[in-house]
C-alpha cells in the first residue's frame, strides 16, 4: 500500500537534529519505505543525514510517502509526531 501526505513543520528551529533522530529512530522497528519531498528534493527519511540536508524550516510543507505493509501505522505515527513537535513544545 501507497500513502502519501503533506505535513507542516512545527518545531521553531525546523528539522534539526533533534526531531531527525527521533523520525529515524521511530521508523526502526518499520518496515515500510519512507520518503520525504522538500523543495523538489528527495529523500529517504531513514538517513538522518538526508533529512538535516533537506534544510526544512519551521512552517515547511513536507510530502511524506510510504510504501510497504504497515504504510497506514507509519503514516499515523509519523503524523502524530509531527503534530507533537516531537516532543519538542
């Protein structure tokens, strides 16, 4: 399954360190593909490395894309941590 959905940057200092670790390390125990879309680039949401270089500030609009067996529960987590700031507020 297929799912993809545009989610906004919360956090006051955009996708720094801090929520890039926490997006990888809530996609371990993941199975689906990730991929997010930022300013015609990109890339795999599993790279923390990639996602500091997608250089996203607060208030982007990020494409999320998942492909896999679990892409609804991904999605939801993702999304939900995203809303959350995660746990940055």
């Amino acid at each position: 399954m297929k799912l993809i959905r545009k989610v906004k940057v919360k956090n006051s200092l955009g996708l720094h360190t801090r929520p890039a670790a926490a997006i990888v390390k809530l996609l371990q125990p993941r199975k689906s593909a990730v991929f997010f879309t930022y300013r015609n680039e990109t890339i795999n949401a599993r790279s923390i490395m990639s996602i500091l270089m997608l250089a996203a500030k607060k208030n982007a609009q990020i494409v999320v894309t998942i492909d896999g067996d679990d892409a609804e529960a991904t999605m939801e987590y993702l999304v939900n941590a995203f809303d959350q700031q995660f746990g940055e507020k």
